[in-house]
C-alpha cells in the first residue's frame, strides 16, 4: 500500500506542477497581451473559468487513485472523510465572507479565493459523489454523505440567491 500511496503522491505533484504551468502560462498571456485583455476581457474570463475547471478534473484523477487504494482500510477512509468534511464545510464559510460587500465589491484577495471556491463547487460535488459511493464502512459513509449534504446545500442556497436577487432587481 506504501508504493501505491506513493504513486498516488506523486501523481498529485504532477497535477500541482502542471496547474502551476498553466496558470503561468495564462498570466504571462496577460502580462504580454494587455491590450488584448482590455478588449476582450470576458473572453478572457471565461477562459481563467474553463482553465479552473480543467485543473479541478485534473484533480479528480489523483482523488480517484486515492480512493481506490485506501477503500480497503478503515482508518484511512475515515480520515480521508473527515478531510472531505473539512473541505465541503469551507463552502459556506466562503459564500458567508463573499457576502460581506467590503469583500464582493473590493480587490481583496479574500474575496478572490471565496470566488474561485464556490466556482469549484460543482466539481468538489462530483469528488464527493464518487468517494461517497466507494465509501464501505458506515462512519465513512456517513461522514462523506454530510460533507456532499453541506456541499449541495451551499449550492442550492446560491441558486436560490441568484433567482432572489433576480427578482428583486426586476420588480
């Protein structure tokens, strides 16, 4: 199990390395081309968001990997669960900051990250969908459905407050 640990490591070093790689790249596209950017800066948006979704399903490979080698061991489930439940627990904490206006409406950094965290979501969901359905021992089941629980509800709850501030901007 060492060895396949180690592959599993080494397989999200190179994911980490390569996503480094690219978002450089992406930024010396801006750095070099400002011009561009000024002109047609929500296609270069758009391109920072599908590069975001490229890099999260680069992640998921090395999670699979992972969840694949260490369903067998209990203990080792049910840490990687708890770390799941960490991670779906920083959704709503994220939306919470990002719905402070000194964080939504400056240049803060915070509210960059809470940004990017709740773009990530639905991939984080799919994460959690699949290392729940691997999931064979009852405290890990249980541990993975909550953090796939706060995770669809920090998403509905968005949902819900887009089509509320729809509404009000409409009426």
């Amino acid at each position: 199990m060492r060895v396949q640990l180690t592959l599993v490591a080494a397989s999200y070093a190179a994911v980490l390395v390569t996503a480094t790689v690219l978002v450089y790249e992406r930024y010396m596209q801006y750095v070099k081309h400002p011009e561009d950017v000024a002109a047609s800066g929500r296609m270069y948006a758009f391109g920072d968001w599908i590069l975001e979704i490229f890099i999260g399903c680069m992640l998921l490979v090395p999670t699979f990997l992972l969840v694949l080698v260490i369903r067998k061991s209990e203990n080792r489930y049910t840490r990687y669960s708890k770390i799941l439940l960490g991670l779906s627990l920083t959704a709503p904490i994220c939306l919470g900051v990002f719905s402070i206006p000194a964080v939504n409406q400056g240049t803060m950094v915070l509210g960059e990250i809470c940004m990017e965290r709740l773009f990530g979501s639905p991939i984080v969901v799919v994460g959690l969908g699949f290392s729940r359905l691997l999931a064979r021992f009852d405290r890990a089941k249980r541990l993975t459905s909550y953090a796939l629980l706060i995770e669809v509800l920090t998403l509905v709850f968005i949902a819900g407050l887009l089509l509320f501030s729809a509404g009000v901007h409409r009426g």
